[in-house]
C-alpha cells in the first residue's frame, strides 16, 4: 500500500459485473470513492457513539489508513492482504518488510492496522477496495474469503523511533515501550491480572483470559541499527527482547516488521530466524505491493495528463521477482517442474506522486533524504569501490556477491557490502537472476552525479574515462594506442605490479575494468592445451561485442604472446563467437635501465582469430 494514491478514478465502472459477483477489475472509479467516503464518515461517527477504545499503541484503529485512501492519488495495494491472511497462524506467520524510504511502509503498516483491529469497524474502508472483490484464497487450510480475519484480532502498533533514540540507551527504551503497551492492556481488560515487569507473560495471560490473539506490527524496527551504529551491546538486546517477545507464542497470530534494513546477521546466523524476509533483493510474493507497477503509473499518467516515457526514465528501473507462480489458484505445475517468477518493473513512489502533482519530471529524492548518506558509502573505497560506480553511472552492471553483507551500516568487508547496502538503501537496482546492481533510473543517477563532484572523484572517473578510451582503441584494432594507453595506465599502478607476468594481468584487469560493462571477465581459460591469461566474453545484453582473448608476456616481445594463441588454439574454446574474435598481445620489458628510454615500454599486437 503506498501513500496518497487512486489511480482509476477517471474509468467506467461495470455495474452489471459487480453485481454478478464476477470481480472487480484494477479500476477504483469515483461512484465507489464516494460510496466509501460516506460508509467512512458513519463508521466514524458509530465508533464515536460506541465508545470504542482507540489507544496509542493497542487497536491503533483505522483513520491513519484513511487518510491515505482519502488523498488526492491513492493506488489500491489491498490484495496484499490476501497473502497475508494465508500466513496468519502458520509457522510463516513472521514477515519482516525491508524498502527504501519513500516506497509506503508506513501506509501497509496502516493498512494492516485497520483491517486486522477488533475494534476499528473497517469493514466500509475494504469492501469497495480490490481486496473485496477477489476470488478467495486457496490455502492447506482451504479457502479463505478476503473479509476472513477482517477485525479478529487485537493489534499492537509500534513505530521503534519513539522509543529508541540517540542520547538514551536501549535498555530504558524497550522498559518505556514495556510500560505504556502493558499500561493500554491493563485498561482495556482491567478484570485480567498480568506481571507489570514481564510483557511475555502478561500477553500470555491476556490472550488466555480473552481468547482474542494479536497482530503486531512494528514499523521502523531496524531504528536501532541506524541510530544507534555502534552500539552493539544495545542491538543484541533489542534483538533478543523480539525473540522472545514473539518467537514460538501463542498469542501471536501474525508479526509484521519494516524498516530500511533487513534483519541484522550475526555471522551467518540470525537472532531473529523466525522471519522471513521480504527485501528489495528477494521480495517474493509481496514483489507486486513493493512500489508501483507499470500498470499504475501509466493509468496515473493518463488521469493527470503526464508523458509517460518521462516518467518512466525517471523513476523506474528497480526490477524484482516473486519467484513463485502468479497465483496460487494457477493450474498446478507437474512435479519436480520449477515455479515460473514473475518479473515487475517498480517505481519510486513518492518521485511519481510528485510529478503527478505537479506536473515536473525531476529529481525529488534529495527533497526527502540528503544524498549525504549515499557520498558517504561510496567514499569508502573498498576494493576498488569508486571504480565501481564510475561503472554503474556510465550505464554498467556489476555482479556481486550479497552474502557477505551484516544487514547493518558499518559491518563493511569490502566493495559489494557497501554496494548491497546501497540496494537497500534505494540506490542501486538488483537483478535477482543476474546477481547484478545497477543504477535504476535518471534520478538516482542524479543523485550520483551529485555525489561524485568533490575533487576526490577526478582521479577515479579520469581513469574511468581512460579506460573506456582502452576499450575502444581495442575495438578499433589500434594496437599502438593500446600500448600507449596500458602504459601510461600501469605507470600509474604500484611498481610491484612490474615484477612478472601475474601482476602484470593484474594491472592489465585494472586498465579494462570499464569492460565490465560489455563483458565477463575470465581468467586462465583452459585451452586444452594451455591457459589463456584473460578472456572477455559477450554479456548476453551486447552480443555485438568481440570476445576478446590476452595473452601477456613479460621480458618478451608481444609476438610471442600472440604466437602462443594461435600455436594453443585458444580461440578454438570461444567457437561460439567465431567470426568475432580479438586476439590481443601484451608485453613490455623490465629488463632495461631505468635511464632507457624504452624502460617499462609496452607493446601490443591485435589482431582477428
């Protein structure tokens, strides 16, 4: 559920097929807005009659769902709960939601908070919403109607920042949240007797005294990790106090966490292993209810008249997939037969309602959040980290490995934590099937450019440039620019990279590191008959480029190396882009005087397999 959005209100609705029971289809139109409006307004008006307890923390109620739904845009995200009600009371029953600001946790937060509340009388603000008109959902409990646990259950609603803080420790914050939860308990059921020091037990005891189990929703969970960086002692505590607060109760029916962060790791381990996670790299079944689809945005534009093709440019780019089937009511796939993913283009959320509103396509992120924190991570030049992202802007994609990264903001092992840290954070899309970041649209990438201003990045993006520069000049057969260009690049390497021939392919690697754009790198390939130094290979996105085959030598003349290609047949292994090979010879002679002047010259010899 994202905030402020209705994007349908300009369709016809179908009266005769919602009267058949047929199903609504995505529209939302405005006979149905009004209808809501005024169930709303009774709703309101009977809860005020009734004298219905709203409380801060315990049966939030529904106005902060409402609010959303009555503004101007308004995008309807209710089928999420379909797949919801299928976790509550089963073991899966603990979802932790992690997306970058600006992507409406806080109105799923509201959203759940309405339906699931006992006391909130939501049933007007869901039954004209998409919710209500789906097909029921097919579970091993069987089937389970959109309205099944709509009011059931008592909900506590927490947002950690009211509790964990800069300035005061964590332990004084989970005792305050202890006291003022326990405090809204003990007077909705003052006739039930708890422990005041023991929240465990005293929502035992509520949920035993009264039958009625709860749905907790913490928003901004991971405040501790954010605010709170270095203190360690304090995050374990907050993470042991969920633990047991939620693992393996009764009470609970359903727990629901989101926050920017997925949850911490400890190693390989988690504290809270009961979770599943939903995050920007893995969203599985909620990946549609994660921003805003293709669909929604292009029916924004034609309601408030906007160039879709802008819009698109701007803010969309962030790709993921659920990795399961569509829908569970889908014919079942043989067995031993893999799920087929869905794939969905997301969109900026708020960047969208922005222009929508408006009617200008810009950047809108630093409106929210400094990119401040972005120039700070990629300040940490961790294995070649600034590299990195002079490839990202220029358009590339990098693979990285996600498994090493704490889910924190300073447990850093090298370049791809930071860099999975920044998919988190909203600046960097992933492929899930790939393994790939890039940058997602024009205005993160706005974001970048800002960022990389300072006088620190000339020195990385000059050589960026210079790099491109080589691949070019390679593309172009250009043996002689080639060698000028490795050598002026290698004489700005360290000196040890002059000592043999592995740490000249390793300054070699460095001089074509924009190549990562067009290429897989591999090195050593087997031959058959011997090892080739470097090959660059084709990514499937541009097949039009040459496989490119090096061979280095060191204190030998370059036409050795390229003998050695064609006496080994290493092209032979790359038949699958015959016709389209470079074969690229790279040496130079350390054995000469420094007073030479042929000292540390480079030569080169390309040509085509």
């Amino acid at each position: 559920m994202q905030a402020g959005m209705d994007a349908h209100l300009f369709k016809p609705v179908d009266t005769d097929a919602s009267a058949k029971g047929l199903g609504a289809t995505s529209a939302t139109i405005l006979s149905r807005r009004q209808r809501r409006h005024a169930v709303i307004s009774s709703d309101t008006m009977r809860n005020r009659r009734e004298g219905d307890i709203v409380g801060t923390y315990l049966n939030p109620g529904k106005q902060s769902f409402e609010m959303g739904v009555n503004s101007e845009i308004y995008v309807d995200k209710t089928e999420m709960m379909r797949y919801l009600n299928s976790l509550v009371n089963t073991k899966q029953r603990y979802v932790s939601v992690s997306r970058p600001r600006r992507f409406g946790k806080t109105m799923t937060a509201d959203m759940l908070c309405a339906y699931y509340d006992r006391a909130a009388n939501a049933r007007g603000s869901f039954e004209e919403t998409q919710l209500a008109f789906t097909e029921p959902t097919q579970t091993a409990k069987g089937e389970l109607p959109w309205d099944c646990y709509l009011g059931s259950f008592d909900v506590v609603r927490l947002v950690m920042t009211d509790f964990i803080r800069t300035g005061r420790s964590v332990g004084d914050g989970l005792a305050t949240l202890v006291e003022r939860l326990l405090n809204e308990l003990a007077e909705l059921y003052p006739h039930v007797s708890y422990d005041r020091d023991d929240l465990f037990y005293s929502m035992d005891r509520f949920y035993q005294a009264t039958g009625t189990q709860f749905v907790i929703v913490i928003d901004e969970w991971d405040a501790v990790f954010r605010q709170r960086q270095d203190d360690v002692i304090g995050q374990t505590l907050f993470l042991d106090f969920l633990r047991d607060w939620l693992k393996d109760k009764s009470y609970v029916a359903l727990a629901y966490m989101t926050g920017i962060l997925p949850i911490k790791k400890y190693g390989k381990h988690s504290a809270l292993n009961m979770f599943t996670e939903y995050s920007m790299m893995f969203p599985r079944q909620l990946a549609p209810y994660t921003g805003f689809t293709e669909s929604e945005v292009r029916d924004l534009c034609a309601r408030y008249g906007r160039d879709y093709e802008a819009v698109h440019a701007w803010y969309d780019g962030y790709e993921v997939s659920d990795i399961v089937p569509a829908d569970p009511g889908h014919e079942r796939l043989a067995a031993g037969t893999p799920p087929k993913a869905s794939r969905y283009a997301l969109y900026s959320p708020l960047s969208v309602v922005e222009a929508m509103t408006t009617g200008v396509i810009m950047d809108y992120w630093n409106q929210t959040e400094t990119y401040e924190a972005l120039a700070d991570y990629i300040r940490r030049d961790f294995d070649g980290l600034k590299g990195a992202v002079a490839l990202l802007m220029d358009g590339g994609r990098l693979r990285i490995d996600t498994s090493t990264y704490q889910n924190d903001m300073t447990t850093f092992h090298g370049r791809d934590d930071v860099l999975s840290l920044l998919i988190h954070l909203g600046y960097l899309g992933y492929d899930s099937e790939t393994g790939e970041v890039f940058v997602p649209n024009q205005e993160v990438l706005d974001e970048f450019r800002t960022s990389t201003k300072s006088p620190e990045w000339e020195g990385p993006l000059r050589a960026f440039e210079k790099s491109k520069e080589l691949v070019r000049a390679t593309w172009a057969k250009n043996a002689k620019h080639v060698a000028e260009l490795l050598e002026g690049m290698h004489d700005r390497a360290d000196n040890k990279t002059y000592n043999d021939e592995a740490a000249l392919s390793y300054a070699v690697q460095l001089a074509y590191y924009a190549a990562q754009r067009y290429y897989t790198t591999i090195l050593e390939l087997d031959s058959g008959k011997g090892y080739a130094d470097i090959c660059y290979l084709p990514s499937p996105s541009h097949p039009e480029a040459p496989a490119l085959v090096i061979e280095l030598k060191h204190g030998k003349p370059a036409k050795t190396a390229l003998d050695q290609i064609r006496r080994r047949n290493y092209p032979d292994r790359l038949e699958h882009y015959k016709g389209n090979i470079l074969l690229v010879a790279v040496s130079y002679d350390s054995n000469v005087r420094s007073t030479d002047p042929s000292f540390k010259h480079h030569s080169c010899i390309i040509e085509e397999a």
